[in-house]
C-alpha cells in the first residue's frame, strides 16, 4: 500500500511547557535572550489542552494508518524544568489514563528520592535527562548545577526504573568545557545500565545563541532552512509546541520571545491551529528565527519517526534533508 502524509499538520508529538522557569544555566541555552513572560500551566489549562487532543487524535491519520490512538504522544520539556511544577505527578496520571504515551525531559537535580519513586510509579514512558559530561567540571561549567548530588539521583531513579522497564537516556550537548570523549561518555553510562544519545552537536536555537559553545560546532556552516521545500520544517508539522499559558507557537525556538503564536489552545481547537500551521508552510512565510535557524540536523526525527516507517523514500522527501 502506498500512503501519503495528511494534508494538514498532524501532531505525532505534543510538547508542552508546564513552566519557562529553570534551575539550570546551560551554556548552549541562550536563556538571557527570554523576554517572554514567565509563569506556570494552570491545571484547568492543563486538563483543557489534553481533552481536546484525546478528541483529536480520533481524527489523526498515523492512528488510522496504524490501527491505534498512540499519537500525539505527550512530552513534558519545554524552556523550563518540569518538576518545578508541583503537580507535574499529577499531571502524568492524568495523561496515562487517557493513554497518553508520556515523555519528561528533566536536568534531574531536583530528583530526591521521594521524587523518583513518584516519577516511576505515575505511570510514565520514558525518561530524558540532561546530563553534560561526565566529569564534575564539565557537567557545572556546562549546567550551573550539582555534579554529585544530580548524579546520585540518577542513579537511584535507575534503580527504581530499570526493574520497571521504564527506559532512561541520558541527552547531552558538546559545550567547550567537556573535554571527555563521547566513546568515554557512553562507557560511563554503560556501567550504570543507562542509554546515552551521543548524537549532541549544538544547533544555534533560531539564532538566539550567538556563540559556540563548542570548538567543534560552526553555525555557519550548519544547514538552514529550505524554503522551497513543501514542508520546510518538519517540527512545524509534526509537532505541537505549546507554551505554560496555552499558546501553541511555530517551534520550540519561539519559547524565548514568543513573537510567532499561532493561537492559543484554550481558545482554539488544535484542528483550527493545524489551519494556521499549514498557511504559515504554503505561504513560505520567511519567519526570523526561521531564517536564522542553523542545525547540523534539519530533521526531526523524534516526531516524524512514525511516518518514516511507513513512508516510501519520494513521500518522505516532502520534509526530510
């Protein structure tokens, strides 16, 4: 069977933004470039956005195509920390039982004991935590948090997640302060029974990180985006970027300004925001942070990854580089 990507934007992917607070300082997130106003989800905000994509998802063509309700899946991330929320555990369950397949991306310093074990028995999927280097300079150069404390925490949510089956990996960034190798990083890793992304060259955040925070990365070089493509960003298509007040914007390189909201979701409908989306592709609307956007991957694969499977190789060019 031959099949062909809806016609619309079709969220494989929600993520949401529960808070744009953090406890971090990471080098490679231009954080003193966020002027958008900070706050929390409220969780009629909350509860609002995920009953409106349960009833979405009915209508999702990856669903139809595959004979289940798995997509969008639900990722907690976004330019804060989730577990600053005090009802993120809260807020998993919920997502569980309208099974939601549930994602958190945590720098997991704030992970005490009585917090993993919350975290592994709410129900979640998968686990990402950010951990820069391996050694206890490169990790506060490059974080601005604990080395020992946080490392000890991961380890004890291993131990509580591992016999659940519950994967964790560990995503890091190359910065200029960690110096160890990324086959020393995988060994490190390897010894706790941890998977390790080392796919982890810094992309330049739609312009907003001016520097390099790596010796080895040169934006300039990097690829940016192709216009004339039919869907010239496949996390615009494929995924639902939405801020702690309900505002769905264009990617998650908006969060720090939020100058390109495409509506709000408690106002909104996501089918009606997919309109949107989809005029924002066909117009080739030259967004700024669109234009300054270098990445030394322009796909995305974490949201198209359900349609790469199923895709022939000319269908798929439609968004991939």
């Amino acid at each position: 069977m031959e099949y062909k990507l809806p016609e619309f934007p079709e969220p494989t992917e929600i993520e949401i933004e529960l808070t744009n607070y953090c406890n971090a300082n990471c080098v490679a997130c231009p954080r003193d470039e966020l002027t958008a106003e900070k706050g929390y989800m409220q969780s009629e905000t909350f509860y609002s956005i995920l009953n409106k994509y349960e009833i979405y998802r009915e209508r999702i063509s990856i669903n139809k195509l595959t004979g289940g309700k798995k997509y969008p899946i639900l990722t907690f991330a976004g330019m804060g920390e989730p577990l600053l929320h005090k009802e993120i555990f809260e807020f998993i369950r919920y997502a569980r039982k309208k099974d939601f397949y549930t994602v958190i991306f945590t720098n997991a310093s704030l992970m005490d004991e009585a917090c993993a074990n919350e975290l592994v028995n709410s129900g979640i999927n998968h686990i990402f935590i950010s951990f820069w280097g391996i050694k206890e300079d490169e990790y506060t150069k490059s974080m601005g948090l604990n080395y020992k404390k946080t490392l000890k925490n991961v380890e004890y949510l291993s131990s509580l997640a591992i016999p659940k089956k519950i994967p964790i990996t560990i995503i890091w960034v190359k910065t200029e302060f960690i110096q160890s190798t990324a086959r020393e990083i995988q060994e490190f890793w390897d010894k706790r029974g941890i998977m390790v992304d080392c796919e982890n060259d810094p992309w330049n955040r739609g312009g907003y990180l001016k520097g390099q925070p790596s010796e080895a990365s040169d934006f300039k070089n990097y690829p940016g985006v192709d216009f004339q493509k039919e869907i010239w960003c496949s996390q615009l298509f494929f995924t639902d970027t939405i801020c702690w007040n309900g505002d769905l914007i264009i990617c998650s390189c908006d969060y720090y300004k939020k100058e390109n909201t495409v509506g709000n979701l408690l106002i909104n409908d996501p089918w009606e925001l997919a309109h949107k989306k989809l005029s924002v592709l066909n117009k080739k609307q030259k967004v700024d942070i669109c234009t300054q956007c270098k990445k030394p991957d322009r796909n995305y694969f974490f949201a198209s990854e359900p349609w790469d499977q199923i895709l022939d190789e000319h269908e798929k060019r439609k968004y991939t580089y």
